[in-house]
C-alpha cells in the first residue's frame, strides 16, 4: 500500500492536542481522536465497551497458536485505530505477520502512529474488505472479522481466503436482527429465520455460525467451534475451518431448525436443512414457531476454553475476574443442551409463583437430569428435561 504521511499528518494536524487522547489497554498505548460518541460515521474511533472483546480475543488466538504449534500470520480486517492488531502483535507468543487494514486513510495513519508508539511492525493496507481477503488467498491462519455491525458481508471472502486449519474470528453487533428484534434484516443478511424468544441470543449465535458453515461449504471447508459468547451488544464466536468435501457434508448434518410453542414452551430439534418440521405442538395442538436454519453442533468446545483459561491466569488482565467468570460459564455449558428455559418465564405460563432458582436446578440434578446454568441469562437453565418434565418440578417446588 502507497502512503502519503504528509496528506495524512495535515488531517491529524487539523485535532488539536486537546482533541486527541491516549489511552492503555493491555500492554499498549493508543493515541486516537476523542469523540464524544464511538459511531460507524467517526473516521477513526476507539470503543473502550469491547476492551472485553479483545481481551477474549487474545486468550482464544493464543489458545489457537498453542493447539496448531506454529508461528501464525493474522488479518485484523476492520482495523480502526489499530488497537486489536497491535496488541495480538505486542501479547501473543508465536506471532508472525499482523496485516491491519482499514478502508479509511485516516484510520491508517492512526494505526501506523500507534504501531510506532507501541514499537511493533504491522502490516497496514487500505483497501475494502472483501479485496483484502480476495487478493491474498491463503495468506492468513487467523482472520478476524469485527464490524461496526454485521459479518455477513466478507464471511464468502474469508472462506474463500481461509486455508486448512486456521482460525475464523467473527463479531455481530447486530443483535437485534440475529435476536429476532426486525426478522427481515436477518433473513436478508443470515438467510435464515430468526425467533425472539427468552433464548434469543443462543439463537442468534447459532444463526451466525449456521450462516457461516453453509458460506464455507461451497469451499469444501467446515467448521469446529471452539468458543462462542453473546456479551453486551454484540455477539462473537471463533470457528476453526477445517478442509475435505466429504467431511463438509457430513457436518452440515449440525445444520437445522429449532420449533418452539410460545403456549406450553414446548421446544424441539430438526436437524438437517432440509428437514420436515411438524406445524403443530405435539403438548398441546398450538402452531409452532420455527426458527433457522441455524448451527445445532456444540458452540463450545470444554479443551480448548480450558486452554484459554489457563492463560487467562498467566496474564495480567484489568478485566480477569469477567473473562474468568465468561470463561468457566461456556465450559460448563460445553456439553449441555441447546436453548434453555427461563424459570420466570415458565412460572408465568404456570401462572405460580417462583420458587428459587437453586432450588430448581438442584431438583433437577437430582431427578437424574442435565441441569447447567448459562452465560445468555442469570435465570436460564439448560436442561435434557421436557417442558412438561420441567414444569413439573417447578410446580412441585412451588406448593
């Protein structure tokens, strides 16, 4: 990429020192302009709410560096001021290559001011994502994609990019539609039918891996998930795409639908993308919802988040506490069913009274059921019991 520092440097010139903020995170220093809200209109911006994100990031690529045991080359995408590539430079062991690409001029000269002031060689290009990804086919083992909104446009590039055994980073802050908030928008971006029930979130991650294990199919490429998380505004998931035509077909098996009762809860399975899905409730003859096609394979992998906890504990992390509490909640959840009920929600369909949470999941344990708690909600339990089987316990404790 051709840089022209001076037309940059006069742009930058044009903040006033007072208008230009260092801050630390990790173990690097940003310099970046100051405005007053973080907005896909800024030019250049830096969003201190997804510091989360990036501490996440760094446990999972080191995580994935120690699995593959080599140097890996990594595209940060949407690079910004260039805060999440510099710090994948500065704290990830086994590092090579760190390629920061921004459309924006601005962003990139921010970005080669930051590399400079944290003492770090990367890589700054300027094009629009998908040529990024199109004009360096098997380059990368790591490509993180994180947009002010949704993935859906560069996930084709990205598998198109993507060579065996390397790592797909994705964020979607675009939770309304995933969520099923506006189901048009989701339809449009995932091609898939969304449902805005108490497990929404779940929903909207498997949507999104869905979405991008049927994208990378047509590459003769499938995926593993290693860990997947639906924080704040946004939701995130690391996918590491694996090659071979017969193995991608077997794995879009893991491709389905989710059918829900809003009467009776009731919920159910159907995998395969071309699966027959009943109309009606089996519980109670109400028409059912359907929501997908969506991911219904593991979205956590227990091996690999305890890779990433064990790091977390080496590294001095401002938000350790969080990302430990995140950490051990998607391991517990690694073996659990999808969805999962919201005992306020039941206790209402019940139109009884709650009784304690702990209470619940403790009876459940001991009636010989999975009983998990969930990082998606504080009242949400993941459960092999039937909502009738559920609702049962629940009534029993409430009399």
């Amino acid at each position: 990429m051709e840089n022209n520092h001076d037309n940059y440097n006069t742009e930058i010139r044009e903040y006033g020192e007072d208008e230009l903020k260092i801050i630390e995170e990790g173990k690097v220093q940003i310099k970046f302009p100051d405005f007053d809200k973080v907005s896909s209109d800024a030019p250049v911006f830096y969003n201190p709410r997804m510091e989360f994100n990036r501490d996440n990031s760094i446990l999972a690529l080191q995580a994935y560096q120690r699995e593959v045991d080599r140097e890996i080359n990594i595209c940060d995408l949407f690079g910004g001021s260039g805060i999440r590539g510099i710090r994948y430079k500065k704290e990830i062991d086994g590092v090579g290559d760190v390629s920061i690409n921004d459309i924006s001029p601005l962003a990139n000269e921010f970005t080669r001011i930051n590399a400079e002031l944290n003492d770090v060689e990367v890589e700054i290009d300027q094009k629009e994502a998908n040529n990024e990804l199109r004009s360096n086919m098997g380059r990368f083992d790591v490509i993180d994609i994180d947009p002010f909104g949704t993935p859906s446009p560069f996930v084709d590039s990205a598998g198109y990019n993507l060579k065996r055994d390397s790592l797909l980073c994705l964020t979607a802050t675009d939770t309304s539609c995933l969520c099923g908030t506006y189901e048009e928008p989701c339809i449009r971006k995932y091609n898939a039918q969304p449902y805005k029930s108490e497990y929404c979130h779940e929903n909207g991650i498997r949507i999104l891996i869905g979405f991008a294990a049927l994208t990378l199919a047509k590459y003769q490429k499938y995926i593993e998930v290693k860990m997947s998380h639906s924080s704040e505004h946004y939701m995130r998931t690391y996918l590491k795409v694996r090659k071979g035509s017969k193995a991608t077909d077997k794995s879009l098996k893991s491709i389905g639908y989710i059918a829900h009762c809003k009467h009776c809860l009731y919920r159910s399975e159907y995998k395969g993308l071309a699966s027959s899905v009943p109309e009606f409730c089996p519980e109670c003859g109400e028409k059912l919802i359907v929501a997908g096609p969506m991911w219904l394979g593991p979205v956590q992998n227990e091996e690999f988040i305890d890779s990433m906890i064990e790091i977390a504990e080496e590294k001095d992390l401002k938000q350790k506490e969080n990302v430990l509490k995140l950490l051990n909640s998607c391991k517990i959840e690694a073996n659990a069913p999808s969805t999962f009920y919201d005992i306020h929600k039941v206790c209402r369909a019940l139109k009884i009274s709650a009784p304690k949470f702990d209470k619940v999941f403790d009876k459940l344990k001991e009636e010989g059921f999975i009983a998990v708690k969930t990082h998606y909600s504080p009242l949400g339990i993941k459960t092999n019991a039937s909502n009738k089987e559920l609702m049962d316990i629940i009534k029993e404790l409430s009399e």
